[in-house]
C-alpha cells in the first residue's frame, strides 16, 4: 500500500509516495473538463498519480468531478496535516483509505486552513 500525504493550507497538496518523477499527468493534458480546477498533477514513470495540487475553494467541485474516477479508488494510507505558510502545523488524520478520501477531507475541511 502506498503512503499519500495531504497537507491543507492556502492550496490542497496531495503527496503519493512510490516511483521517480516523470511528467505532467496525462489525464491533465488531455482538456479534461473534470480536471479543470486542478492546479496541477504529476505522474511516476509508471504513469501513477504522485502529486497534485489545487486551490481549497476548489475542492468540493473536484470531488464531485472526480468521484467516480477509478484513479482515486486506490487504497493508500492517508496523513493528513494542517499548514502554516509552508510549514506544517498540526497533524488532523492517520488511516487507511483511498485517494477519493483525500478529496473529500479537502473538500469538508480545506477552506478553514486556507489562512
């Protein structure tokens, strides 16, 4: 199982732990409108999801437009934190779930760290 790390601050950053950087994501570069409010995405050179990034007032649209995407059924364990800036500030979650899961958590919870 992989580790993903979601971090909630003035943008939703999604760390999945696993491969070597390779690119863009390639649903991204597609024109897909579900991804349209997403910042950003990055891919292993396995073509996995390893990084994305949006900004909270955002999140409940991602969700909603993501939600029946089989790239965010993947089990991982989930930590969550709060940021100051840059800096964490406090860790809010630990368990075991899914990528969807760290869009929901964003999509309940992200506007109230966006300080």
């Amino acid at each position: 199982m992989r580790k993903a790390t979601l971090r909630l601050g003035r943008l939703v950053l999604l760390d999945i732990d696993g491969g070597k950087y390779a690119g863009p994501f390639k649903p991204m570069m597609n024109d897909d409108e579900r991804y349209k409010h997403v910042a950003g995405m990055e891919e292993d050179e396995d073509g996995r999801l390893i990084h994305m990034f949006y900004q909270p007032c955002h999140a409940p649209g991602i969700a909603k437009s993501l939600k029946d995407e089989p790239l965010f059924e993947e089990k991982v364990h989930l930590e969550v934190f709060s940021l100051d800036g840059k800096e964490i500030k406090d860790k809010l979650y630990a368990f075991d779930g899914t990528l969807y899961d760290a869009l929901l958590i964003a999509a309940n919870e992200g506007k109230q760290y966006d300080v």
